[in-house]
C-alpha cells in the first residue's frame, strides 16, 4: 500500500478531493458532497468510476487496493478509504 | 478440453450452476430489478426452472455459471455458442463465437466496478482457453448502463432490431468483441483488478 504525505490545511484537502471529483466525474464543483454516492447520479457509473480511481491515484500518488476501488461507494466513503492511505480531511 | 465446471480468477470464483443452486438463481431472475433488463421479462416457475436445468446440464452448447465474491453468491454469467457447435474445444466444429450474458443480483455490487472481475474472467477463459474467436451479447436497447459496459470491453454496435415483440417492445442491440479489441479495452480494467 503506497501511502500519502500532504501538510495542506482540512478545507484545502476537501477541496481539492471535490475538485479530483468534479474533474473525472465531469460534475460542477457544486455539487460534489460528502452524501454523493456512485449509481445516484448516472455520470458516476463503474466506467467512470474507473476514470476517478486513476485520478485520485495520480492526485495523490497512492495505488489502492481493488477491494477499497469497489467499496468507495460515495464521497465520504473515499474520504474514509483515503485516511487509509495517510490523506486525512 | 471440456468446459470447466469452476473458473477462478480476478478476485471472484465462476461455478457451473447446480440442483442446489436452482431456487436463488430463480428469484434473482424473477426480481424486477433483474428482469427488466433481460430479453424475456416472463416470470420463471419453478416448473419451468427444473426444466431449463435438465436442458442445460447436458447441452454442450452453453453453460452457466454462478459468481461468487469473497465466498458470497453476488450473480450470474452465462456462455453460449451462437453456431450451435459444442463449446469444448476438442469437438470437430469448434466454436468461433460465443454469445455472453450476466447479471449482478447483489445490491452492493450491482453497477460497481467489481462487474468487470467475472466479465473479464470468462472473456480470457473463453479467448484463451476457449479459442474463441469473436463474443457476442444482445443487449436491450434501452439498457445504457449495459451498453457502456459492453464498449468499455471493446464490445461494439454490430446491429439494432427495434422490432421486438417483447422485453416492452425496448428492441435490441447486438455487440460483438473481438480478441484484438478486448485486449486494447480491457487494459485499463485489468490494471485496477489487483487480486
């Protein structure tokens, strides 16, 4: 498990998560919260799905477990999984 | 080679349907979330479950399998000869093209990545033990999710019917995959399968 190292502050950190989010899902920045979930909206589906795991990866130099890849089901969900891997919020 | 009973690879286990396994497999398919998105949308008896059991346990032609992941049933995948020639590769008329279909039941796992850990399962199966040499799936054609899955494989539109008498008069697609674009498509999946 590759892990992360970032002294940004917690707003910034959400932020720039929303902002990795609204990129690969093609979402306004708007309208990415932590209650957005994968399969609520259809531009988040399990092809793009796989767009944002490349994303967040390269975002944060991590490589995930396909197991966290499957079960980051919303928002928060990947917060939890990225705390995982040192990126905390 | 005869067509294995058990296939395991990316994380998830294929095994051959059996007796035991008839009644789950019959709700699933009678589950509207379910039916909807299948050709026939009939509701399954268990009559008629027995009988399509008996026809396939001895028919060379197709097989089905249950998926399991992390020990869980989670779903169904299926092949079928499209030419009617048997699907073990030692038989005369080998089979060129193999007509592919599956449904996740479990809700946790129902339009999730993980659907592509039995799709590419049974694709490499079929390419390369198989020696398969084109899949196929009929998709309905108001099923996107399907559909983007399918190109996402390197499937691609080789034919709409839109006069379909059933399945709601939705009409269907038929996508075929070729081994060449299977192995550009499927890179980017594979790379995030890492069990």
């Amino acid at each position: 498990m590759k892990k992360y190292v970032n002294e940004e502050s917690s707003m910034t950190k959400e932020v720039s998560l929303f902002s990795v989010f609204s990129t690969a899902l093609d979402i306004p920045l708007s309208e990415i919260n932590d209650q957005l979930a994968y399969n609520a909206i259809k531009k988040w589906d399990s092809i793009s799905h796989m767009g944002l795991i490349v994303a967040l990866e390269k975002h944060y130099n991590i490589m995930l477990d396909t197991d966290d890849i499957i079960d980051m089901s919303s928002v928060l969900k990947a917060k939890e999984i990225l705390a995982k891997y040192d990126v905390s919020f | 080679m005869t067509v294995s009973a058990l296939i395991e690879g990316n994380g998830v286990t294929l095994k051959a349907i059996e007796r035991a396994d008839l009644e789950r497999v019959r709700l699933w398919r009678n589950d509207p979330d379910i039916s909807q998105c299948m050709v026939s949308q009939a509701l399954i008896s268990e009559k008629q479950q027995l009988s399509w059991f008996d026809t396939i346990s001895d028919d060379k032609c197709q097989q089905h399998y249950v998926i399991e992941f992390k020990s869980e049933p989670i779903g169904v995948i299926n092949m079928k000869s499209v030419c009617g020639a048997s699907l073990n590769r030692e038989s005369l008329h080998s089979c060129r093209q193999i007509e592919m279909g599956m449904y996740i039941h479990d809700e946790r796992y129902r339009g999730n990545f993980l659907a592509f850990c039995p799709a590419v399962t049974l694709n490499d199966y079929c390419f390369d033990q198989l020696s398969c040499e084109k899949l196929m799936a009929r998709v309905l054609l108001g099923n996107e999710a399907a559909i983007r899955f399918n190109t996402a494989l390197g499937y691609q539109v080789t034919s709409e019917k839109s006069d379909a008498t059933d399945a709601q008069q939705q009409g269907l697609i038929t996508m075929t995959l070729s081994k060449d674009n299977y192995q550009v498509h499927s890179e980017k999946i594979r790379r995030l399968i890492r069990y």
